[in-house]
C-alpha cells in the first residue's frame, strides 16, 4: 500500500467531498492499485489551498478503449 498524491482543482474537490465524484480519471503514471491511499491536494491554479482528503482506492481501470479510455490513462475507484 502506498499513498499517491494529486492536485485536485476546487469543483471537483468538494464534488469529492459532497460524495457525489468518487473516482478519478487520471494519467496511469503512478502504478496504484487497490489499497493505495490517493491523496487530493486542493489546488486553485497557483497555489494549495490547505485542504486535502484521502481515499483508499477500491478499483483501478485501465486498457479499455473499447469503453473511450485513451491508453495511458486510468480511473481510480473509491
């Protein structure tokens, strides 16, 4: 298990919050995998904000262009 940490713009970051955005489409450059902690770093552009969460990746998505997902991309579940 590992802890990955990502910028996250403020929209989608309290869609996470609210609960209502509960994945990630993301460059597959980090290796996750399920039981990894992402960590969102709110991000408004030039500077953190403060405010982070974390989320225990439950699914990872990747090689699916038959579903639109470009290669070298994925989705993190949680």
């Amino acid at each position: 298990m590992k802890t990955i940490e990502k910028k996250i713009l403020p929209e989608y970051f309290d869609a996470v919050i609210r609960g209502v955005k509960n994945f990630e489409l993301r460059k597959d450059e980090d290796d996750a995998e399920p039981e990894d902690v992402l960590l969102l770093k709110e991000w408004n552009g030039k500077t953190f904000t403060g405010r982070e969460t974390g989320r225990m990746i439950q699914y990872v998505l990747r090689d699916a262009p038959e579903y639109g997902l470009m290669p070298g991309f994925c989705i993190l579940g949680w």
